[in-house]
C-alpha cells in the first residue's frame, strides 16, 4: 500500500511531460542549415548585420513570441565577407589610404564573430549571471543568461559552423522555468538536411575534426 503514492507521483510526472511539450516543433531551416525547436512555426525576416570591421552581411532572423516569452535564432552568413573585404582594400587604395589602414580584415573578422556577437549581448542593459564556453554537437559556442531590467530573463547562445554565426536567444518571465526545450535544442544540418555531430570539437575557420553517425 505505501507503494502507491509514489507510483502515483511517477505516473504524474511521466504523463505531464508530453503536455509540457505539447505545441513545440522541430522546425528545421535548409536555406540556413540549422535545427531547434521552437513553441510553434516562426516567422522569418530578412536582416543586414554589421560585423565588428563595418562590413554588412545578409542575415535572417526566426523568431516566434508565446505570451510574454520570446524565442528567436539569428543567422548571419559570412560567405561573402571575403569579396566585401577585398572590395574596401581596393576602394582604400584608389583613395589613397596607407598600408596600414588598407589591411585585409577578412580573417580577424571571421575568426573573430564568435566573441563580437557575445560581446554585443553583453552591451545590453541586464546583468550578467552566468557565462561559460559551451558546445553543440560538438560546435564551440558560448552561452550566457541575463537577467533584463523587468525581471525577464535571457537564455542566449553563439555559435559559428562553416562561416554562419548562429545567435540563439530566449527569454522568459521572472517567475518561469528556462526554456530547456528551445535552449538545449541548436543542431546543424549538412546539404542534405541530415543533422551533424562531430566526433571532437569544431572550431570555425579550422579543419573540421571527423563526423560521427
């Protein structure tokens, strides 16, 4: 008989998790080569970003509100960062510039989109209580909460596979659970659309280590 309060409870718990997730989707993006779950179909815009050296990339934004939290994951495609460099070289030295202020940027700003977009979160006004470097599927990241000026909390994360910089960020009430199911979620996907994981960390603009199945 004492059994049966604790059989109850599990039973609870077992039932009500397929209710908390009840509404959430796996949606997947081909055109940006991404996966998370989101509370429902996103909405999807076009965006110009500017990166740490001034030059402006293409990017989209996926984004889905549920009350009074907010999900969105932003892509930004660093593909053509190369030509847009090379561009400004030539215009700075048609104009005359010297060597040093013609400098090919390209690499310092591949490499180095990672820590400017962590660096452009941190410039918000919230306060900072957590941040650590992290990995999905075995693409470095970092991740980090704030806590906003009304309470609300944000649960972000950066990361950058081959040359597109993946900003995931959710935020939530004060008085609301994280949003794991949105936040653990982040996957890549390959040209095919099947989803990658690699068998030791990748870091952007190195070789890429093995895949695993």
């Amino acid at each position: 008989m004492r059994l049966y309060p604790v059989i109850a409870a599990a039973l609870s718990l077992f039932i009500s998790c397929p209710l908390f997730a009840q509404g959430w989707i796996e949606f997947a993006s081909r055109e940006d080569f991404f996966t998370v779950n989101f509370p429902g179909e996103p909405a999807v815009g076009d965006i110009t970003y500017d990166t740490e050296y001034f030059i402006a990339l293409p990017g989209r934004v996926y984004s889905y509100e549920s009350g009074a939290s907010r999900y969105s994951v932003t892509v930004v495609n660093y593909a053509d960062a190369a030509e847009r460099h090379a561009e400004r070289v030539v215009d700075c030295l048609a104009a005359l510039g010297d060597g040093d202020s013609c400098n090919n940027r390209t690499q310092t700003d591949i490499r180095g989109a990672l820590d400017y977009a962590t660096w452009n979160f941190l410039q918000r006004e919230a306060d900072l209580t957590h941040f650590v470097y992290y990995i999905a599927d075995y693409v470095v990241g970092r991740t980090f909460h704030l806590t906003n000026t009304d309470g609300s909390r944000t649960f972000a994360a950066v990361n950058m596979h081959e040359d597109r910089l993946y900003m995931l960020e959710g935020t939530v009430p004060a008085d609301s659970p994280p949003p794991l199911l949105f936040q653990q979620s982040l996957g890549f996907l390959d040209s095919e659309g099947k989803r990658i994981r690699y068998a030791t960390p990748y870091s952007n603009g190195y070789p890429a280590p093995p895949r695993t199945r």
